[in-house]
C-alpha cells in the first residue's frame, strides 16, 4: 500500500505496475521480452534480477515508454503506457534511474542538472533550491553541489543521477543496476537511503547483497522471460536456483550473499543484514555529507 497521499498520489485501487503478456523484439530481430507478466503492488520493494541479456534493462525501457508496447499490455502508476498521451504524467510519477549515469546527466553543474525537473514541475526559485540541497545531502553529494558532472568519478555520477530522480518526488523508483561503481561504503549508503523510502521499488541488479538488504520479493528474468517470483530469503537459500539462473557469484568471487564460490556447497541461509554489520560511514564521509 502506498504510505503517502496528496493530490496526484496514487491510491491503493491499482497495482504500481501491471504487466500483462508483454513482448517485445528489437528492430534487428532479437527477441528480448517474452510472454512476460508480473504485477508490483504499491509500496513493494521488488529485486528484478537475471544474466546478462536476460532482459531486465529492457523492461524498464517498456516502463517509462521509452519502448512502446501494445495496448494493454502495460499499465504503470495506473496508466496504460502505450497511451502516449499519458508519458507526461506517467515520467513526472515513475523515475528510472539507467545504469549509465552519463545518459543522465546534460547540464553543466550537478545543481543545474538536479534542479532541471523540479524546474519543469513549475516550482518556485527557493521550492526548486531547497530541493536540490536535501536530495544531494540525501545521497551524499551535497559536496558535489557546484562541479561539472561530466568531471565526476563514476560513483559520484550514480549518486548524482539518483539524486534527480528523487527531485521528481516520484510514486515508483526503477533503478538498474544502482550499486554497480560504487565503493562498500558507497553501497551502504545506498542502502540505507533506499530502506526508508515510501517509494514503490523496482531495483535491477546482479547485487545479490543489495536485494536481500532491500527486497523480500525477487523476480528472476532468462531469455526474456520470468523464470522465478519468489521471496528472496528463498532464492537465496536455493543454490541450485541460483546457478541454474547465472545468479551465483562466479570464479573465486567472493560471494556478496550467501557465502558462495563456485564449486562450493551454499550455505543454507541467506545473509540479509550483510549490510547492517558493516562498519559506520568513515568520519571522512560524515563530514563531507554534512558540508
Ligand atoms: N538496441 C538493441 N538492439 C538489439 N538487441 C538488443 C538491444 N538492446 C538489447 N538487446 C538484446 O536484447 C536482449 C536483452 O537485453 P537487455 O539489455 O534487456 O538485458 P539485461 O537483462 O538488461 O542484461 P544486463 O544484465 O547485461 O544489463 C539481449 O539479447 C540483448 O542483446
Ligand atoms: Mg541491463
């Protein structure tokens, strides 16, 4: 159920999203989706996990109608997204956060850049100022504030895009890949800023780590279609489940979950609170949030 209300608020009557039968093939013939159904409820917190080429990435292209599908197939914040003229809307409410940080971010300050959408939403001068300053705080970037983002590591870039995606005060978050590029205390953070929000959460990893600290449901794409929707303490625990689908860590990685290396018997519990044992932000970074 969705925790917050308000005009423009979603109410509880329709799912967050709904995907009904979707397919989808690229121009040059690649089947990328196939027969794929799945419905998010609001204030759901849902891994979408899978190998490379599975199909992830394409889906949250279909979610904000970057990729168009069929009439009906495709309902998202309650909106049939191959309605087009409901993009504006359905873009305002649901924000995508892409794996490459780079496709967005165009202006020449992190502050423009954040301030960009809060602009367009009419806002006034000190709404949009007061804004930028709590979202960057929010994903440790306040430091950032007034550097080009172009010059930024690819770290700082991600926190950097998520922070405008917040500024949208968005309904639904979709993020790909979020903690790729970033440091362990980069992806403490991460987590601990994304626990706490009332957003509905489609979070696209291969951060086994991330979706047991983040989300009790897991959805596990191959060859474009879902293979698994399951509980994810129960994925977890499953290691057969996990290299059947490419998702147990490989070739003498340490595991980031369930304490696997390949060729190695799982243990038998997943490792939800990975995250919360880890040490406390450095004193260095505390100091920099605070700037
Ligand atoms: N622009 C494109 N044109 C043709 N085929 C594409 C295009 N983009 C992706 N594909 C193909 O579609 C399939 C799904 O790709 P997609 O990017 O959705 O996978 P993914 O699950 O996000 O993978 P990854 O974990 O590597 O990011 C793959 O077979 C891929 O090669
Ligand atoms: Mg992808």
């Amino acid at each position: 159920m969705n925790r917050r209300s308000g005009p423009g608020r979603l109410t509880s009557d329709e799912p967050a999203i709904e995907i009904r039968d979707l397919d989808f093939r690229y121009p040059d013939g690649t089947t990328a989706l196939l027969g794929v159904s799945m419905t998010v409820h609001h204030g759901e917190s849902v891994a979408l996990l899978g190998g490379n080429g599975a199909g992830k990435t394409t889906l949250a292209l279909h979610l904000n109608g970057l990729l168009t599908p069929l009439p009906d197939r495709l309902r998202v914040v309650g909106l049939d997204v191959a309605d087009g003229s409901n993009l504006a809307e359905l873009r305002r409410r649901l924000q995508v956060v892409f794996a490459n940080p780079d496709d967005q971010l165009f202006m020449p300050t992190v502050r423009e850049d954040v301030a960009f959408g809060p602009r367009n939403l009419g806002l006034g001068r000190n709404d949009v100022a007061d804004r930028v300053k709590g979202v960057l705080a929010a994903v440790g970037a306040a430091h950032l504030i007034d550097r080009p983002p172009h010059r930024l590591s690819t770290g700082e870039k991600r926190r950097v895009a998520l922070a405008t995606s917040l500024a949208m005060d968005p309904d639904l978050l979709v993020l790909d890949e979020p903690s790729a590029g970033l440091d362990p205390g980069g992806r403490r953070q991460l987590v601990e800023l994304l626990r706490p929000l009332a957003q509905t959460r489609l979070i696209i990893t291969h951060d086994l780590a991330l979706a047991a600290a983040l989300c009790p449901r897991s959805v596990v794409m191959e060859d474009g279609r879902i293979v698994a929707d399951m509980a994810t303490e129960t994925l977890l625990s499953n290691g057969e489940l996990l290299e059947h689908h490419d998702l147990a860590p490989g070739l003498g990685e340490p595991s980031t979950a369930t304490g696997t290396r390949l060729g190695q018997q799982p243990v038998s519990h997943p490792d939800p609170g990975h995250y919360d044992r880890e040490p406390p932000l450095s004193a260095e970074r505390a100091a920099r949030q605070g700037e």
